[in-house]
C-alpha cells in the first residue's frame, strides 16, 4: 500500500518496527506481521518504509507460491 500523505518521522517508524512484535504497536500490524511470520516463516511480514513529505508504503511479504500441506490445515 502507498499513500502520498505527510509520511511518518524516523523516531516513530523506528518505534513501530521494533514494536511490531510487541504489545506496544497497533493491533493490526502485530496481528498481520505475526500471523504472516506464523505461517511462512520469519523472512516475510510487514515492512513499512517512510519519508516525511513524501509518503509512506507498507509491504506485506508472502511467499511467492506454497506447497501443499505447508500451512496448517484443519
């Protein structure tokens, strides 16, 4: 996802990626980075990058194709 808004300061971006795995950042992030990493492995998740007065984009990296029977299936 990319906006063009204000972007978000270095202090605040940083404090997001390192809290992302925390309690302390917004739900949604955890929850998607989390269940992402949960699923595929620690290489993917959510990846924000940022420039203020420029914007901000948000990554969600997956896997480019699964296998069967690598999730867990019920």
């Amino acid at each position: 996802m990319i906006d063009d808004g204000i972007g978000i300061s270095m202090d605040i971006l940083k404090d997001i990626e390192t809290k992302k795995n925390s309690e302390k950042v917004g739900i949604g992030i955890r929850n998607v980075h989390q269940r992402v990493q949960m699923y595929f492995g620690k290489e993917y998740g959510v990846e924000i990058k940022s420039e203020l007065d420029v914007g901000t984009t948000v990554n969600i990296w997956l896997p480019k194709s699964i296998q069967k029977g690598d999730l867990n299936e019920e």
